[in-house]
C-alpha cells in the first residue's frame, strides 16, 4: 500500500516538473473521466462497448416529424445539427420539441424484450403439452421457480386475497423478469445497462402507479379509493390529510423511477472511476489494488441486479396491498 | 475561491454526510435484523425480507442525496 502511495506521488511529480507536458497529461486525464460520462449516457448508434456497430434511425417531432435513417443523413438534411452531443436546430440553437429517436439504450431494451419473448413463448409451449404435469426441461423449471417465488414470496405475502394475488401475479412476474434481464445485459461485456436512464424507470413506474391505483379502484370499489385519500383520520382532519395523500401517490412512483435508475447508474460510474484512476496516475503499480477491486465491484453489482429487481417487485406489491387495504367487496 | 471549486467542495462534503447517514440506518436494521434472527431462528426469511426493504428505502433516500451531490459536481 505503501509502496503505491510513493508512486502516485513520484508520477505527480514528475507532470509538475514539465509544463508542457503537464497540459497535455491535465487534458487527458480530463478526458478519461469526462469519457466516463459520455459512456453512461445515450448514443444515436448501436454500440457494443465502445464498438459502433449501425447507425439508429432519428426521429424528431418539431413543426412535424421528421425521420432520419442515420445522423449523417439528418446532418445534411441541414434543418438539425448536432453541438456537445445534443441534437439541435440549425436555425436558433434550440433543441427539438421532442425527441423519439431510437437510442443504444432503447435497443438494448428490445434485445431484452426479444429474448424473455422467445424464452417464455418456447416455454408456454412446452407448458400447454404438458398441463397439470411437472415442467419439461431447464428452462421451463428454472421459469416455473421464478414464476412460483415471485407469487408466494413476493405478492401472496402483501396482497392477503388469493384471488387478486392470482389476477396480479402476471405482472409482477413480467416486472421482475424485464428489470431482472435488462440489469444482467448491461453487465454482460459490451452489454449496456438501460435501467440507467430515467425514462425507463419512470415509465416502470408509471405503469406501477396504475397497477396500484387501478387494483385499488378494481377490488375495493372508488368509494374506498377517495376514503383512503384521509388516510384513516377523522374528518375534521382532511383538509392536512388529504394534500399529504395525494402528494405520497406521487412520491411512491418517483422514489420507485430514482431507486432503480441510481443503483444502476451508481455501480457503474464506480467501478469506471476506478479504473480511470488508473489512467489518471498512469501507474500498472496501482493495478494491483485496483483490478481486484473493480471485479469485487462487479459481483457486487450482479447482487445489486438481483436485489432491485427484487425491490421493486416487491415495493409495487406492498403498495398495492396497502391501496388496496382490508375493505374488498364481498363477491372477492 | 471560484465557484466551481466551492461546488466541487459541497459535493464532496455533501457525498461524505450521505454516506455516513446511509451506513449508520443500515447498520442498525443489520444490526436489529441479526438479532432478531438470533432470538428466533425459525422467522429469518420472513425477517430477511423485511431488513431489505427497510435497507432499499434507506437507499434510497441516500440516493436522492447522493444525486445532489452528483448534479453539483455535473453542472
């Protein structure tokens, strides 16, 4: 450890002594952690790690649509030019109105749709030959303990009605397995992680917030629904009751969207700044420590993968049990 | 100083108070959660559960903290 810490301190000295040469150390090592972030972010191309693989088609809504098959062609189109890699008009600097292209992140997620599709319908398949007898195969056992944990472990212990956990389960199931598959992508080599982005866990969990509220609305009746809105007070109490309900409708999908998108993103950007420690002292000293380190790092973040996956099945699930409550019509 | 370091000093300061706050909660549910599995073992999985929930809502308000922190150094 010692030894390492003289030698982060001897290649210091060594960038002092030479201006010149200072500089263009300073702006690499800018670079490295800058590329950091341009790494994590978005690209209108398909990459494979650092490998551009096709270009993505470009699609902007600004005055009408307007669809590109690659940047270079929307380049030339001259209406939309692209500064610090955000698209922006040509005439004022401004960015479009809206911006629906196909990104890197976005076919990762159709990689990950495409293959649980494929799997599981092979497996139905499989399934309906087979009805009311075991499952055939590896994969249709491993599914079928996926299938089972999540309804007895994860809904049937927060949902207490058998029936409504039976109606819901197939969406938990797919929440899980989506969330679960898109994690390990991004952490297949050359794989990129698209829970990192915002709009992937926001609409999670937009389709969460309906699952909560409609499930709520479906088996308890609207009655109960707006009843839960004084959350149990006496009625003399609405009118501080009633904002703080509504507020936490609102706060349980965004800490859903944040939760999952910063523990993706958080993983990654550590193990990169550690290894662009690496090239910011310029040392193989420091490789010792550091490699190790980074694999640690990588296993943590495949129990990280599992583990919100998990989360947020299971804060969806509990949540809905709550909404839900203890007041389900009789005929459930 | 120039503002920009000041901002890089806050979202250091402000990294470090989310770290401690988030490892002091966590600690004391493994804590809670230990000892509890301790006095009846046959309710681990039960408790388990819940010390991870317990533990992913403490992250994640340690996580809007810590996305501050990152926005200060972003911007």
């Amino acid at each position: 450890m010692s030894f390492s810490i003289d030698n982060i301190k001897h290649s210091e000295d060594l960038s002092t002594n030479s201006s010149a040469v200072d500089t263009v150390h300073k702006e690499a090592n800018a670079d490295v952690f800058g590329e950091i972030f341009a790494t994590l972010g978005d690209h209108n191309g398909f990459y494979i790690g650092p490998h551009h693989v096709c270009d993505l088609p470009i699609v902007l809504v600004d005055n009408g649509l307007h669809v590109y098959f690659s940047k270079s062609s929307m380049l030339s189109s001259g209406l939309f030019t692209e500064v610090d890699h955000s698209i922006v008009r040509t005439s004022d600097g401004q960015a479009p109105a809206l911006d629906l292209s196909v990104t890197n992140l976005v076919v990762f997620q159709w990689i990950a749709i495409v293959f649980i599709l494929l799997v599981f319908r092979n497996i139905s398949k499989k399934k309906k030959l087979a009805y009311n007898k075991p499952p055939k195969g590896f994969l249709a056992n491993v599914a079928e303990k996926i299938i089972l944990y999540v309804r007895d472990e994860i809904v049937a212990p927060n949902i207490p009605y058998p029936k409504i956990v039976n109606s819901l389960t197939f969406y938990f199931v797919a929440t899980f397995i989506f969330i679960l598959v898109v994690n390990i992508l991004g952490l297949l080599p050359g794989g990129h992680t698209a829970t990192s982005a915002i709009p992937l866990t926001g609409s999670l969990a937009l389709i969460a917030f309906f699952v909560i509220n409609g499930a709520a609305i479906k088996y308890s009746g609207i009655k109960s629904w707006f009843k839960h809105l004084l959350g149990g007070a006496p009625v003399g109490l609405a009118p501080i009751m009633v904002p703080i309900e509504i507020l936490t409708l609102f706060i349980k999908p965004f800490s859903l969207t944040i939760r999952l998108f910063a523990n993706m993103t958080a993983g990654h950007i550590i193990i990169l700044s550690f290894l662009g420690l690496l090239f910011f002292f310029n040392t193989y000293v420091l490789a010792t420590i550091i490699v190790p380190f980074s694999v640690f790092l990588y296993l943590l973040e495949l129990l990280v993968a599992f583990i919100q996956a998990f989360v947020f099945t299971m804060l969806v699930a509990i949540y809905t049990g709550q909404s839900i409550g203890d007041h389900v019509r009789s005929e459930h | 100083m120039e503002s920009l370091a000041i901002a890089y000093l806050a979202a250091a300061i402000g990294a470090g108070l989310v770290v401690i706050g988030a490892s002091i909660g966590i600690s004391r549910i493994g804590a809670a959660a230990l000892e509890a599995i301790g006095r009846q073992p046959e309710a681990g999985g039960q408790l388990r559960t819940s010390m991870i929930i317990a533990a992913a809502l403490i992250e994640g308000v340690a996580f809007f903290a810590a996305a501050i922190c990152l926005l200060l150094v972003l911007k």
